[in-house]
C-alpha cells in the first residue's frame, strides 16, 4: 500500500471543506435541496433558469453548425450498454434497473422480507433497460446501418445520466444532466470539428467569466486492466478537458471534455460515410449542470449581482425574475 | 378465465391500430426516435418546442398561485418509496437501480457471464437508490418534521417518472416528464384549492383546444388485495381524472389527474400544519408528455397548421421555428 504523507493528508481535508462549503451555500440559497443520499439533489428556481440560460447562450453560439437536437429520457435499452462495452470499462459506474414481475405469492414475501428489514433484491428482476450512461449513447442504435451524408452528421443531445459515484462534492452527482455534440463522418470531418470547437470554446467560456484550462485526460477505467487503458488514452490523447477550480482550488474540475471515439460506437452499429467507409465519431460533453455551479462559485450564489455582460449573455437581464415559474420550464 | 367476446376483440385490435398510427405519425415527423425496448422515445426539437410551449402556458396561467417551484432528478432514495408503502400497492411498478461493487475477479465473472449469454444479475447489488415513481414523492422527505405556514403550501414540481409498463401505445410510456402541483395544510385548504382547479382545468384546456371530461378513477393498485383498494378508492372519489381520447377514439386517456393522499405522505414524514395538526396532501399530476401528444393528435402532427390561437397560448406564433436549437433549452 501506498503511504498517505501528511500533505495529502491536509490535501484531502481542504477539499473536503472546500466542497462542504460550496454545498452549504447551494442549499442556503435554495439552489440545491439535498435527499437522503448523497449526489441526488432537488434543483430550486434560480438554478434552474442559470441552467436554461447557459443552454440558451450555447444554442445561440452554436446556431451556425445546424446540429439535430434530440432529447432523450434517462433510461436506455440495457442491449446498448452491453454492445459498445461499458460494461467491461465501467461496470462500476452503470445502473441496471430492476423489476418485480412476481404474482401475489411472490408479493407477500417482499413485503414479509421488507416488514424484517432483510433484503428483498432476490425478490425482483433484472430488466431490459439500465439508466443512461452518457448522453450520446442513446444515438447510435438509431443511425444502425445507416450511411452519413456528405461531411458527416452533427447532432445536439441532452439527458439526464447516471453515475454511481457517492459523493458529498456537489459537482459529482449520481443523476445530472449532460449535453453533447457529436460529431459522425471521416476522421478529416472530425478532425475539422474538433479544431473548430479548441477555438471557440475557450471564448465562450471567456464571455461567461470563466477561465478555464485544456488537459490531457483519461476515463475512470475499472480495475487492474484499466489502469493501462488510461494510459493509452493519454498517450494517444483522445480525451482532453476544459477544467477550471470549483470544490477545490487544488484540484480543477472538467466542465468539458472532447471525446474521440474512432469507430467504438460507429462499429458495433455498422454507421458508414457517404462513400461506405466506417465512420468515426467524437462527442464534445458539456457538463451544463458543472458549469452552472461554477458560475455560482466564480460569480456569487445570487444572479442579480453578476456582471452585466455575464447577465446578458446568459439571458437573465432586462426580465425581472418570474416569481412562481420553474427557470426551464420544459425541466 | 372470462371469455373473451368477438367485439371485445374487436375493440382490442382496432385499439391497437390506433395506437400504430399515432406511433408511426409521431416517429414520421421526427417528434419521436424509437429505441429498441417499447416505451422509451428520444424527442425531436419540435416535440420539445410544445412541451415547453404547453409549460409555459401553464406557468403564466398559475403565476398567481405563488407555488414553490422545484426540479427533481429521475432518481430518489429507496428509503422514499419504501416509507411511503409504494412497494405494498404498486410493486409491478417500480423500478430498482442495481450497480457492480464487486473487485477485478467479479468483474471477470460477469463479463464471461455476458459472454456466455447467461445472467449476470447476481453480479449486481441492490443500492439505495430507485427511479421516481411519481413526482411529488422526493417533495415529502424535504418537508420531514416541518410545520407549514398559515394557509398551508403549494409546490410546482417536475421530474422523469418511470412506470414498468412496456407497451406500444405512445402515450404509456416508461419514461416521461411529469409536472405536479401539490397543496399541503388543512383539509379546508385542500379542497379550496381542490375546488378552484375544477373551475380552471376545464377552462385552461379550452384555451388550447382540448375538450376534456371529467371521471372518477383509481390507481392500477397491485394484486387481489388492489381490487379492494380501487373500490375504496373509487368510492371515496380521493382521485378523478381528466380524460379525452388520444390513441384511441374507444378508450379516454387521463391528462391530468387529482389525487388526495389525506395523510398518507404527510404522516411518515411528520408535517404538519401551522397549528400543530397532521397536515393532509393532495396533488395535481399534470401530464405534460400526453398534454403534448394531444395537442399533435388533436391538430396534427406539424405545429405550423394549428390554430392561431392554440399557437398562441404556447408561444409558438410569431417567431419562426429556430433551426438547431433544442425547443425547451434547459430539457
């Protein structure tokens, strides 16, 4: 085992202030409403329209590259998570829901095992459908076999997903919503793609306050195995973020991250080019619900004092704030 | 067994072609992406762009009520659904998350089990968390042991529910946005508010061109021991529905539906009046996703031919159809 020095020590018990701190005031200003379990948080009124405004600003800023904007719900058919392999990569992470689909017998147990306090999970089953693991999964079965226009297919998504990762940082929540780009074509369509996206997003950033940074990163890959697959992520770069501080000034988080996926989806789908190559794909994730919290903690919990230009942009100046309207509306 | 009689199969067959046309209108339009398991649809920007239309229209309709505006996750405790007794009554229902805690040489197990085509549900362990099964259900924790103000409280929630219902019929789906207003205090202040909704449901369907009725109903309680239950339920009229016919001209679908829980929410979580009495509940389900499928069965499937008033309640009129964009924004 690794010996923990003291510094990592005191390393450790920061950010663990830090993210207290920062959840203190997400629930003192009714942004987040906490449950029983931590990473799931109820969303108040001002989070949510500092959450539609972002997603405004990124569809006026994007408007020009004329992506398909789907919506997905939360849950996906489990076949797609164990065709592309989340399943070997992030067992630890994926949420399979199950069901009870006894008779009345097969009741009074549950409910005798529930009355005891044991456990009842023998009581139901596994079902065809898990919660979503990432936003763009839902896409590809429903391009299966199909071939791409010229230039590729752009496409604009949002979902909630799912990790299972328990924590009390509030920018780790087990359910929350992500957008993605996803870019499907040649590799030279998505190199063009990618290219245009290292430009801009540093500027969108910049015209909502925050400074971020470009890493080199990797997935959390399970186990022994996936320490390698890490490695190899980073060394062939396919993954970087956007990070900036926000539960902790020592250690940035991503808001961001640009995924280059080769044919690890297209594949198993059988999605073509034009010409009948095997497409590649890449997905830009947007972490909507972490840039939300980081324009909190750069800007201040209250909107109403934020800079102007930061208002503007986000659509929250000129309208005074509807009492009694949920800030996305359609949620 | 109960015969069945040729026009009760009748009824059925023509149903269920019914139910195929709506599909298939609503995935020809883009409004809905099919995905392989029945009942779980990616949603097109038009379909979006009415969801939020018809929220909107509600949020202007009710401003005045002051509701507590709050978004929840599609997830919530186990221990929610467990105290509120969901589990006795609707177990067929729910929807369990099960997720890998196992080392390297369970993982191996499991992925030779995925291999083999064999189960690997013992792989998986029961976590503390479910998927919501109503929208009103992660409120009442957030309310444990609080007294209310004079006059009571009400509430504007949205969030994902799932039901485990796999069917065809678009409008029974396993996962969809549910809004709620709910009304806690004295039962006075219940059926006041219970009262006033009466008078402008009927009112505010009007206004967009759905001509609704009004029934009394029962929840699809579980078993031999649910059929007492609906009876009761029935008798007592704790729950009516408002009701038109969507994909099928024989069978209404319920809209929106009024539910008083007395204190059957209220008691587990000890909330109680201004005056120290046990509070009562009641919530109004507003179903947002069968709102919009109405709004396209009732006058078809492309929002640029409605009425012009219809277009008008929803913010539709006026500005042309915004190309990339997701129509709610924040989804």
């Amino acid at each position: 085992m690794t010996k923990v020095t003291s510094e990592q020590e005191t390393t450790t018990r920061d950010r663990t202030r830090a993210e207290q701190a920062l959840l203190a005031g997400l629930v003192e200003y009714g942004l987040f409403v906490p449950s029983e379990v931590p990473g799931i948080y109820g969303r108040g009124v001002v989070y949510e329209a500092v959450l539609a405004g972002f997603n405004h600003f990124l569809s006026q800023q994007t408007r020009e590259d004329g992506a398909c904007c789907l919506h997905f719900p939360p849950i996906m058919p489990r076949a797609n998570l164990e065709r592309i392999g989340y399943l070997e990569s992030f067992p630890h992470l994926a949420g399979l829901v199950f069901s009870f689909e006894g008779g009345d017998v097969d009741h009074l147990e549950l409910l005798s095992q529930l009355q005891n306090g044991e456990s009842y999970a023998g009581a139901v089953k596994m079902t065809d459908v898990v919660l979503n693991s990432a936003t763009c999964q839902p896409l590809y079965p429903t391009l299966r076999g199909k071939r791409l226009p010229d230039g590729g297919s752009l496409f604009d998504l949002v979902a909630y997903c799912f990790r299972r990762e328990p924590s009390h940082d509030p920018i780790r929540m087990q359910s929350f919503r992500m957008r993605e780009h996803v870019c499907l074509g040649h590799p030279a369509d998505v190199r063009r793609w990618r290219e245009r996206w290292l430009v801009r997003a540093r500027e969108m950033f910049q015209r909502i306050g925050l400074k971020v940074d470009e890493v080199v990163a990797n997935d959390p890959f399970f186990g022994r195995g996936g320490r390698m697959l890490a490695t190899e992520q980073r060394a062939s770069e396919a993954k970087f973020e956007f990070v900036l501080p926000i539960s902790s000034t020592e250690a940035p988080t991503a808001i961001m991250s640009f995924n280059y996926h080769e044919d690890h989806f297209t594949g198993p789908y059988d999605i073509r080019t034009s010409d009948g190559a095997r497409a590649h794909s890449a997905c830009l994730g947007i972490g909507i619900e972490r840039i939300a919290i980081a324009l909190f903690k750069t800007h201040g919990f209250d909107p109403e004092t934020w800079p102007a230009s930061v208002r503007a942009h986000l659509g929250l100046s000129g309208k005074p704030r509807p009492e009694g309207t949920p800030g996305g509306d359609a949620a």
